[in-house]
C-alpha cells in the first residue's frame, strides 16, 4: 500500500503576494488537485525535472474516482500528431514503471485493429498510417483475412481492410496509477488524501496559495487536474478561471470469462464506423463505445445525486450491444458480468486542455481528456512539467494550449450542446474541412445576414462565423453542404471561379475575425514594448505597415502580425483570429506596469473587409475621390479615408494573399454602408463576394505562410524565409535575438518549401491537405503544413518543412540550397506517392514571367508576320 505521508498546512503570510519573480522549480512549491493518472503523473514527472516541494490532492482516496473505471486502453490511433507522440509515451512510461516501482501495472503488449467497413474509412486510416510511420510508430494496412488471424472472433465479411497497431497495450488503471503514486512519493512528493480544494488564492495576478478543506497552503504554482470537476474549480476562486469542457454519461460491458478463453494479448479492436471498441479483460471482454446521443451530466455543477444516479441503462447501451454482436456474433452466448456507466469529460474541439491560463500566473491546467486521458496522461504529463520547468515544452503543443479558447466557449449552455456533437464525433469519419455544427453563430460579422442571403457557406473559426464560398443561385445547396470527400469537392468550380475574379477583376472578403489590438502610451514606451516583441524594425514613419513576428527566446513564432503605425505613439496590431487570447496574454506578460502604456482589443470595434484585384483600385477611387494608384498609395501603407459616406476608414495597401488590392478596416456601425456602397459601385467592375477557400488557394500558391498552420513556436524566420523581415542590422535587442544570431551562425536545419505535384489527376486522385510525409530521393525529409488546389498553375501546391538527414553523431546537418534543389521529391497521400518539385520561391511568380515570355514571343511573331 502507499504510505500516507504528513503534511504540516502553514497558514500564508500576510505579505504573501508582493511583485515578485517566481523562484526556480527546485524552490517553489506546487499544489496538484486531481489524484487520478493525470495529475500522479503530472506529479511524477515535475519530480522528475528536480522540484523538490510538490504536494498532491485528492479529495477521496487515492485513484478511487473515474480511474478505477477507465477502459484502460492505449492507442496511438489519434487525429492529430501531439496526440499520438503523447499516447506513445504514455506506453513506453507504463511499460517501464513495473521495473522502475515493483508494482504490477497489468501491462500488456496485445496491438489494436483499427477496422474499416467503407472506403472512406479506409483511406483515413491509410492516412493516419502515413502520419503514424513519419513520427517512427510501427504500423501496417491489412486486409480483412489477416483481421481473423489476429482476432478469430471478429466477422470480417463486411471489412474492406484495417489498420494494425502492434505497439498498443492495454494495462490495469488503477495500479498504473499506484505505481506512479509510488514513484511520486519516492521522489518526495507529499500525497494528500481526502482533502478537498476550495478556492485558489490569487493576489496582483499571482497564485499565492490555495484553500482546502484542512487550511491553507501557500505556494507559487497550481495545477488544475480535476478532471469532471475542473470547470467548476476554475469558477469557484475570486479570480475565476475558463476551463470549458463538459462531462458526458460513458458505458462499458465487462463479459464473465468465456467458454474458450481467449489469451491476455489478443488485439483491441476498434470498429470506428460500428461505434465500439473490444480489449480482452479477464479471460472475457470489455467493449464500450461512443454513441450517437450521448447523455450530458453535471450541467448544474458538483451534482452528487447524479452520481448516484449514474446506473445502468440498457436501452441507451443497445445500439452499442448490436454494433458488437456484429462484429462479433460468438458472443451471443457471453455471459454479462456488468454494464458500467462512468463519467467522462469532454472539450469543444475534442482535444485536451494544457498550459497556463491566460489571466493567471502560475496557475496551470491539464484537463478534458475526452475519454483518453490514460492513453494521453504520461505523455500530458511530461509536456506540461517541462513547460513549467523551462518556460515551454520540448513539442509543439499549440493544439492543446488552453489559450486556443477564451470566456466565449466557457457558457454551460454552449459546452452542453457542443459535447453532445463531440462524443459521437470521436468515432465519426472526418474528412478534410469539416465543421461543428453546435455552438455556431456565437461571433458574427454584422454583414452576415446580407452575405448568408447572397449564398455564403460558413465555418467557425474562435467561435467566429466566416465565408467558405458563395453559392451561386442555382446550385444544389444540399449536396454541396453534404460533399464529404478525400478527393476533388463539389465546391472546386465555385472556388476557382472566385480565384478567377481575384485576379482578373475585383472580390470582397469578409476577414472581420481577426484579432485585433491598439496600442498607444503617452510617449515612447508603446515603441519601445514593440521594438523588443517584435523581429522586424517598429520605429517607421506614420502610415507604413510592418509585417513581423513576435518571437519567444528560442526565436519561434508566438504570433506572426501585421502592424500598422497610427501615429508616433499609436500602434494597430493584426493578428490570427485564433491568436486572440495567446496574443493579448503574451503582449501583457511582457508589459511593464506603467500606467500611461495602454493595450485594447478593438476586435469587436472594426468589420474588415479585403478588396482583392486590379479593378480594386477603381472601386475605392470612385467611392473616396482620392487616386489609389501604387505612386500615391504606395504597398504597405494605411491611411484613414471616407468611403462614401463614412468617415474614418482605415485603408490599407495589403491584401494578406500577394494579390494587388486593399484591406479595409470598418467602424462597425458604417460597416453595412460601406459593403452595399462597394457593392453597388463594384457592379461594372465584375465585383464578387469570395471566401476563405479562395484566400487559401491564393495565398499557398503565393508561398504565403499563416501562423498556426505553417508557423509555431518552434518555427525560426530563418528557416521561413523570412530573414529579411528580421532587424539584424539594428543596434536594437529583441526576444529571440540570441537564438537569430547563433542559428544564422550555425546555419538552420531545416527549410520551408513549397512543392507543385507532378503526376497528379486532380478529377481522380486523393488530394493532399495537411500532414502528409515528404520524401526526397526515397528518404522521409518533413512533412506539408498546408495545402491547396492552385487554379493558376492548374496543379495542387504544397507547403512544409524538409530537413537533411542527421550527422554522424546524431547532430542536426546545416540544409543549403542544394539540397532542395537537386533532390527528387514525393508526397505520400494515404500511402501513394506522387512526384513534386521543390521550390524555395513562388511557383506562381515563375509561371507568370513564362508565361508572360510566350505572349511576347507570340506577339513578337504576329507582328513579324
């Protein structure tokens, strides 16, 4: 049994609280609420990394909540890379902890079948396959007869293939969380049973201590791992705390031991399109699932009667029971041990929360696990210890940062709803491009009346509806809205039709979701803030627009910005939509405390509409009186204007695609004015709404790179091709500097490029998206960030990340030109590779000087004729 070891509570003293820096993690004392796997093994690794006063509570006993009732099943097979990097951790942890403890865990080594029962879904797999091989899982695509092999009692007649995982296990939850309780304590970890949290204390934005049942106990850090109850903890303190997630209702069937036992290693099954998965327990089975209507719980918060009430319930399971006796008919005989309800919690994004929140400091969250949280807790538990130990982790973990959600996603009623779509959706086939469908038309434009009329298509971006594509009247609405397809979409015409209006004449996108920030001082210190945030040089004239990046000390991206200078003391910031709360946070944490340095979101102030086009110019002149030619409104340049009658526009010479044009930012309450009167004079210039699938189009095939899907925090402007927007030769410091320099010294080890597929039938292929691995001369070299259908080249473009192998002491190898350019490239897509060339410039900028060539040979020709 685990020692109970005393805690002596100090009360806090009364100057606790004052300005000051957080001592190192050797020095500081950290408070865990949560005593199931994920916060043990928070609690295990931050021991790991040398802090040295960590204590952990759990309000019961220990591992006596929802962890004596997880499934316990570990599989890689997840939607996202960070994911299955920390499932796979979390296997190698548990693997080893047995040696390491001398606690049995019940680890075993069975594998897992993913299975297929449509051509869709097999695709998916051999895409995750794909993604699984590039970051060095073992894995195959197999056809259903060896299914049966590995598995007798699956019925394989309706299977088109699976994917075979023989890494995945399966352990006993509860004593791979003793065992990491073990490991804490012999690390000295104080583990505190039956001791309830009360309320955070926080003072000047600082976690100072935190109140429990038995008193208080100081301390600089908190980690919220309350799993079911992590909403309500982050509400329950003074200072109170978003944590969205939601619980919902989950069952389990456990079968007696069957006539023929079947062997402890037998495969998990996991039936994705029958909604069920199967693990051997105890000489039977377990099988749960994730059904289509889910059963919300704890809507009202700390509910105890619906604990207790949370019993079985046959009717609500049947579906489920079906699904396996399917999948599995010998089981008709199975005696029934017991169908067990437990509850899980869930987030609106179905991936977990992590990191520190944005309003408090020192206040961290690892929470939401949306039923995985055994597979994720060692792999979650590392990443969130290095982040506070060293500042940030050793991935990039931008998917599960907290700071991707704000207070919007925090409403009861909007998390009741969106978990009701998120539960069924784990086991849904995602194609490329989907959206939620709950929780929707929270932000909106206020043109989004008039554009919905007009046949605009949305997707939600930070709770924000913005325009796909337009449907032109005529079109088949239902089946656009159902197209679900790895291969070429039924919106490709409409799209490339408003590509084709971008360039040849002039369209109106709607981009009101950006995040966007003013700020001023009374002197220098806005400029002074921005000069050490920012890579690219700040002080310009008033009017001129600076687009930059915003770096942490190891020269990644934070934010990658627009920012315009409204006048000497005055700054307008423009970031991504989903940079909103990252951000602010970031910009605030590096403010110093001066009263006369000021930061406001305006996002909600200004609608922004992006003019792309030659005929862009001939609108805005017409409706301003003011010549808009590039000699006297020259690129990146912002002036505030009338259009039409509103005044106080803030025009500005950028379109965000390399497209010629302007980006208006409107007063909101001028913002229907302007649009009907662009509209209206548009008309004999061809004008057109467009939507952000063409922006996608146009940008990728411009080599334009967008934070969160080409940029991290672990991207460096060197390895972008950004160096020129880097202020090297000013005599100025910035955050990232440092790390610039050595790696310019050095030289970086790896290169963003773009690749133009060869041999690719767009009409019958599979289409590239995201993730999908690079091979240059048959070697795996990187991965695409983003991809899209360029309508100028007439081919699908592709950007990502290519790296030279390592050196012969396993260092990184400086990349150079030509490595790039004498290679023989290949995207694998689901398996199938197609030839590409690599470029380190814009494919578009050298089919347009070609192309320009053959017009004047051709002219040259006409005329000689």
């Amino acid at each position: 049994m685990l020692t109970r070891l005393t805690f002596q509570l100090r009360c806090r003293s009364s100057n606790a609280g004052d300005s000051q820096l957080l001592p190192l993690p050797s020095q500081a004392r950290v408070v865990i609420c949560g005593g199931g796997i994920v916060g043990t093994s928070v609690a295990y690794h931050l021991a790991k990394l040398g802090w040295t006063e960590i204590v952990l509570l759990e309000q019961g006993r220990l591992g006596a909540g929802t962890t004596r009732l997880c499934a316990g099943i570990i599989s890689v097979a997840k939607p996202i890379s960070i994911e299955c990097r920390m499932a796979d951790y979390s296997n190698s942890l548990y693997q080893r902890l047995e040696e390491e403890t001398g606690v049995k865990t019940g680890y075993v080594k069975t594998g897992s079948l993913c299975l297929a029962q449509n051509q869709d879904r097999f695709l998916s797999l051999k895409r995750l396959a794909s993604r699984l091989k590039v970051i060095g899982i073992n894995c195959n695509i197999i056809k259903p007869k060896e299914v049966a092999k590995l598995h007798p009692l699956v019925n394989i007649h309706d299977l088109v293939g699976a994917l075979h995982l023989p890494g995945d296990a399966v352990v006993s939850p509860p004593d791979v969380n003793h065992a990491l309780a073990v490991a804490a304590a012999g690390q000295g970890v104080q583990i505190l049973e039956r001791t309830g949290v009360q309320q955070v204390v926080v003072e000047k934005g600082h976690v100072t201590a935190v109140e429990t049942e038995r008193g208080s106990i100081e301390c600089e850090y908190f980690v919220n791992c309350a799993g079911q109850w992590a909403y309500e903890l982050g509400q329950a303190s003074e200072v109170k705390v978003s944590v969205p997630l939601h619980g919902c209702e989950h069952f389990y069937l456990l079968t007696k031991p069957l006539q023929e036992l079947l062997p402890p290693n037998i495969p998990v099954v996991m039936d994705m399109d029958g909604r069920i998965y199967v693990r051997p327990w105890q000489g039977g089975l377990l099988s749960g699932g994730f059904e289509k209507n889910p059963k919300p719980i704890f809507t009202e918060g700390r509910n105890q009667l619906e604990i207790q009430n949370m019993q079985e319930d046959w009717d609500h399971f049947e579906p489920m029971l079906s699904g396996l006796l399917r999948r599995m008919p010998g089981l008709e005989s199975a005696e029934i041990h017991q169908l067990v309800n437990c509850p899980e919690s869930f987030t609106p994004d179905m991936r977990c929360l992590m990191g520190e929140t944005p309003g408090v400091t020192g206040y961290y969250v690892l929470a939401g696990m949306n039923s995985s949280g055994l597979a994720f807790a060692g792999g979650a538990g590392k990443y969130l210890a290095e982040w506070m130990t060293y500042g940030y982790p050793t991935a990039n973990v931008w998917p599960l940062d907290i700071k991707r959600f704000g207070n919007l996603q925090s409403s009861r009623t909007f998390l009741r709803h969106r978990v009701m779509e998120v539960m069924p959706l784990l086991y849904e086939l995602k194609v490329p491009r989907w959206d939620f469908q709950t929780g929707r038309q929270l932000r909106t434009s206020p043109l989004y009346d008039r554009l919905d009329t007009q046949g605009a298509r949305w997707m939600e971006k930070h709770g924000f509806e913005r325009p796909k594509y337009f449907v032109p009247a005529g079109k088949d609405l239902l089946s656009l809205d159902q197209s679900k397809t790895f291969y070429k979409p039924d919106w490709f015409d409409i799209v490339g039709a408003e590509v084709k209006c971008c360039k040849e004449a002039v369209c109106v996108i709607d981009m009101s979701s950006f995040t966007k920030f003013e700020l001023s001082s009374s002197g220098d210190q806005a400029l002074e803030l921005l000069q050490h945030l920012c890579a690219n040089d700040l002080d310009v004239p008033v009017g001129h627009i600076v687009h930059t990046g915003m770096l942490n000390e190891r020269g990644g991206y934070e934010n990658d910005c627009s920012v315009v200078r409204l006048s000497r003391n005055s700054f307008f910031i423009i970031s991504p939509t989903d940079q909103q709360v990252h951000c602010w946070s970031w910009i605030k944490k590096h403010m110093p405390s001066d009263p006369q340095l000021h930061l406001e979101d305006v996002s909600w102030k200004y609608t922004a509409l992006n003019l792309i086009g030659p005929r862009a110019m001939d609108v805005l002149a017409e409706l301003s009186y003011v010549s808009m030619t590039p000699d006297h409104f020259p690129s990146m340049f912002c002036k505030e204007m009338s259009v039409g009658y509103a005044n106080g526009i803030r025009v500005m010479s950028m379109t965000h695609t390399g497209e010629p044009g302007f980006m208006l930012y409107i007063p909101i309450e001028y913002a229907l004015h302007v649009y009907n009167e662009v509209m209206s004079v548009g008309q004999k210039y061809g004008i057109r709404n467009a939507g952000y699938y063409a922006l996608r189009s146009l940008r990728i095939e411009k080599f334009f790179a967008f934070w969160g899907q080409d940029l991290d925090a672990f991207t460096t402007p060197l390895e972008c091709g950004r160096e020129f927007r880097v202020k090297f030769d000013k005599n100025t410091d910035f955050l990232g500097r440092e790390a610039l320099m050595q790696q310019r010294q050095v030289g970086a080890s790896r290169r963003f490029v773009m690749l133009v597929l060869e041999d690719h039938d767009t009409e019958l292929d599979l289409w590239p998206w995201w993730g999908e691995p690079i091979y240059r001369n048959d070697h795996l070299a990187g991965t695409t960030t983003s991809s899209a259908y360029s309508y100028t080249l007439e081919r699908h473009v592709c950007l990502g990340f290519v790296s030279p192998p390592p050196g012969p002491e396993g260092l990184p190898t400086p990349i150079t030109p030509d490595f790039i350019n004498r290679g023989d490239y290949e995207v694998d897509i689901a398996g199938q590779r197609f030839p590409a060339k690599a470029k380190l410039y814009p494919f578009s900028s050298l089919f347009t000087q070609q192309k320009r060539r053959k017009d004047d040979l051709e002219l040259s020709n006409l005329q000689g004729k």
